[in-house]
C-alpha cells in the first residue's frame, strides 16, 4: 500500500489518466453543441487544475493549523510546498481561463468572478512568498507563514462571493459553462481528468515535501559535523 | 485587573499617546485630504465630468492607503520605544492586546473619517445624502472593523519582519478586496441613488461576515503573531 502511494508511483497513475482523460476527451466524449463548440473541449483541463490548485492551498491550511498546534516543522515544509504548488496550478487555471476566454467571449482578460478570485489568490499566495523571504528566524518564520496561509485561505471564499454576488446590478456576471448538468460520455472523460490531475498535484506535493525533509537532514547533518 | 480593565487601559494608554504628539493623525488628515485633491484631477477628464460614480471608490481607496500609514506607524513607535516588549511582559492576555490595538486603530480611523467625509461630501457630492446617513454609517462601521482587525493583525506580523512597512501593503491589499467590493458598492449607491435596503443588504451581511469571520481568525491566531 505504502508503495502505492509513494511520489514515483502517484506519478505514473497520474500521467495514465491523463492521457487517458484526454484522449476520451477528444475522441469519446462529443463536441459541446452549445456555443462552446470545440473550445470547450480546455474544460477537461481547465477544471481540474483548478480543483487542484484549490485542493494545493487546502493542504497548505490544514498543514498551517497542524504547524501552529505542534510547532514541527515538518508541517511548514509540507505547508510551503502546497503553496508552491497551489501557485504553480493558479498560474495555469488563468492561462487556461484566458484561453477559454478568448475562444468563449472574444478576450483575453473578463473580470469574471473565478478567474478573478485566482487572480487575487495568485497574489495573496505571492505575498505569503514575500512574507517567508523576510523572516530570518526559523521558528519565526514558520509561524508568521501559518499565520498568512491560514488568513489567506479563508479569504479566498469570501473574495469569490464578493466579486461573484456583489456587482450585480452596476455591470453583468459572465456565467460559464458548468452550470447545467453533464452527459454521461461528458462527465466520464471529465471525472478520469479530474482524478488524474489531482493525484499529479499530489505526487509534484509529495516529491517537493520529500525533497524539502531530505534538505532538512543535510543541513542537520552538517550542522552536527561542525560544517 | 480583569480583561475589560486591561483592553480598556492598553486603548486609554494608544489614545493618551496619539493625543499627546498627534503625528499620527495630523499626517493622516493631511494625506486623507490631499487625496481628495489628487482623485479630482486624476478623474476629471474634462471640464464638468460627472463622478458620481467614482466617489465610493474614490473615499475607500483614501482611507485604505491612509489606514495603511496608520498602522505602520502606531506598530513602529511600539517596536522602536519598546513597549511591546513591557506589555508582553505584563500577565496580560495577548488578545486582550489584539482586541485593544484593534479598537486604537479603529478610534483613528473613524476621527479621520468624521474630518474627511464632510469635506468629501462638499467636494464631490451632488445629492443630498442626509437622509441615508444611518445606513452610510453603518457601512463605514463594518467596513473600518474589517480593515481594523486584519491589519492590526498583518502589522503585527510585518512590524518583525526585515522589510516592515514595506510588507504591510502586500499582505492587507488582497485580503481586503471583499471588504473593498462591498464598501465601494455600497457607498456608491447611498451617494449615487440613495440606499434601499433591498440594495444594500447582501453588501452588508458580506460586511458582517468578513467581520466575524476575521475576528475569530485574529483572536485565534494572534497569540502566534505577536511572539513571545
């Protein structure tokens, strides 16, 4: 089981429903017959590597609590790691959205309210960044980074309801695709995309943390070694 | 001393010291009012444009960037005189300090806010917005306990960092986006069109909830973000 789940192992079932998704997606799975036509077809990346960056920062919160209870700072490695990678998968969700939104609504940039909340959480996990390159204390700077990432977690929610709910009546909100239910062959390809990309966040999230441990050691070891 | 006498003299003693130099606050008025100045040109793109819509965001943004030098500098004389220190050494519990510090900032904010929102009203304001005044201050008390308590909290942390006040305005600035949607739509309406509840309500229970919810994180966090 544990051999299952190591990092190498996450990887290869990631990169097997991957490709295997994206081909269901486009060989199995029909051209949307709404608007959307072949663009849509970015759903079944697009979606999920949201779902992932969100889960990324999730990991990165509930590490931040675990750190603030046990101060082990093995919980700030892996809180650290889960922002990195939360920030990398927030990068892609907006170039992909951009993508999506050029082919959809004819422009690069709308100031819809996911993408905007990516965009915002882009720099609040940006400055959670700033905030551990400030800190030159250990102990210190692992608390004030649980501190943020936790701060910075709550908001994000709040942030999407305020920039989804709130404008309305001074400009419209742009409604994407999703709302309405899926199709069978839809959600097939949809659900095996989905899984693959979240089991690829969690093998670059254990070999990062691994890497980070590891990194730990050899400054100890140094340390001891009078080095 | 008990928790309220404790909240009440760490407040008492932020306002005697405020009030003694007033550095603080004249600085902010000051800058509160050369923004106004600086908004009116940057907006007026030609002779009589109407801005009546910019105004709401036009007063948050103000009082964002003004509160911003405010809790820089409330923390710096703090960290500097090291007073801090004192108070940490006192049996005193460390949200009872959160709670006090945020209610200081909170007093500074809404003194500028009583000198600033009459002159901005004489500068940008048509309508006569009297009648709204209750929901308008209402709006302003949510919208100043948000920024209040999360950046009390954020300057805590940035005040002991290498970089300080330069950390200050890349923490708060994201955090408070919610806080600005709803405060600048809110405002604008009540200046704009006049505030019907049916209008403001969702922008106020956002207000309320981005309150509570930040309290609690605050109080639950700031033992950890003051240090020992």
């Amino acid at each position: 089981m544990k051999k299952l789940l190591s990092a190498p192992a996450l990887f290869i079932w990631a990169s097997v429903l991957l490709i295997v998704g994206i081909l269901l997606a486009f060989w199995y799975s029909p051209i949307d017959a709404s608007s959307m036509g072949f663009s849509q077809k970015i759903f079944y990346y697009h979606v999920p590597i949201a779902s992932a960056a969100f889960v990324a920062f999730g990991v990165a919160f509930v590490a931040a609590i675990a750190y603030l209870r046990t101060q082990d700072l093995k919980w700030d490695r892996l809180g650290y790691v889960g922002v990195r990678i939360g920030l990398l998968f927030s990068i892609l969700v907006m170039a992909t959205g951009m993508i999506w939104g050029k082919a959809a609504w004819g422009v690069w940039w709308a100031w819809e309210p996911r993408l905007t909340t990516y965009l915002l959480a882009c720099f609040l996990y940006a400055a959670y960044w700033v905030l551990r390159s400030v800190v030159d204390e250990e102990d210190r700077r692992a608390t004030y980074a649980a501190v943020f990432a936790i701060i910075a977690f709550i908001d994000v929610p709040i942030t999407f309801f305020a920039t989804r709910f709130l404008p309305e009546g001074l400009h419209p909100v742009v409604v994407g695709p999703g709302g309405g239910g899926m199709e069978g062959s839809i959600a097939v390809s949809f659900a095996i995309c989905m899984v693959g990309m979240l089991l690829l966040m969690a093998a670059i999230i254990r070999r990062d943390y691994e890497i980070e441990l590891i990194r730990d050691r050899v400054t100890d070891l140094k340390t001891s070694l009078g080095g | 001393m008990s928790g309220w006498s404790q909240f009440k003299a760490i407040l008492r003693k932020d306002l005697i010291r405020e009030l003694r130099t007033r550095d603080m606050l004249v600085s902010m008025i000051l800058f509160v009012l050369l923004a106004m100045i600086i908004f009116h040109y940057a907006f007026t793109v030609k002779e009589g444009a109407d801005l009546t819509y910019f105004t709401g965001g036009m007063l948050w943004v103000t009082f964002i960037f003004a509160m911003l030098l405010g809790l820089n500098r409330s923390f710096a004389q703090e960290k500097d005189e090291h007073c801090l220190d004192g108070l940490l050494l006192c049996p005193v519990d460390r949200v009872t300090i959160f709670f006090a510090k945020t209610a200081g900032n909170l007093v500074f904010l809404l003194i500028i806010q009583a000198v600033a929102v009459p002159v901005f009203a004489l500068f940008f304001i048509e309508r006569n917005f009297l009648g709204d005044l209750l929901p308008f201050l209402i709006v302003l008390a949510l919208a100043d306990l948000g920024i209040c308590a999360l950046g009390t909290l954020l300057a805590t942390i940035s005040m002991n960092t290498r970089s300080r006040d330069l950390l200050l305005p890349i923490l708060l600035l994201p955090l408070i986006v919610p806080v600005l949607i709803a405060a600048t739509g809110a405002t604008t309406l009540i200046f704009a069109e006049g505030a019907s509840f049916g209008s403001l309500v969702a922008r106020l229970l956002l207000l309320l909830g981005f309150d509570a919810v930040f309290l609690v994180a605050a109080w639950g966090t700031y033992d950890f973000a003051i240090g020992e």
